[in-house]
C-alpha cells in the first residue's frame, strides 16, 4: 500500500502545486506527506513496527517507511516511463 502511495504522491504533488511561484515545494511536500502517511499507517498497524513498541516509536519507523516509500515510488515511476536506458 505504501508503495502505491509513493507512486502516486509525486504526480498527485506535482498536479496540486504546479504554478510558477509554488513548483519548489513540490518535492519537499511530497516527501512531508509521504512521511506522515507512512507514520499513519504504521500507528495504525503496529505489525511494520517492533513488538511491544511505544506509539512514538512506531510513528518514527512509519515515518521512515513512508519516505522509503516515496523514493522506491519516484524509482519504479522513473523506470516505468523511460526504461532502463534514461530519460
């Protein structure tokens, strides 16, 4: 689910914030918000988390995930559309 998230959150960013006096906050707000997911979602499901893990804990290792996440996301979208060879 992560994963998809990341492939979706840059094109959703870009979508939301592309005008000429907001297209730098592109990427620093999808990776915000890649984070926060992430850290949801491992709240939410304590099993991506340690066992017996604090709350705190948990939101930090989701946190890490979601932006894992959104890197492994921009990746597989790079190879998707310009194959191994580059753009």
């Amino acid at each position: 689910m992560l994963l998809v998230l990341g492939m979706l959150s840059l094109p959703a960013t870009a979508y939301v914030l592309d005008d000429p006096g907001t297209e730098n906050w592109i990427v620093p707000v999808q990776l915000l918000a890649m984070a926060a997911v992430g850290a949801a979602v491992t709240i939410a499901l304590p099993g991506l988390a340690r066992e017996g893990a604090p709350t705190g804990r948990r939101a930090l290792t989701g946190a890490w995930w979601g932006l894992a996440a959104a890197f492994a996301g921009v990746v597989v979208s790079w190879l998707l559309i310009n194959g191994l060879g580059g753009a």
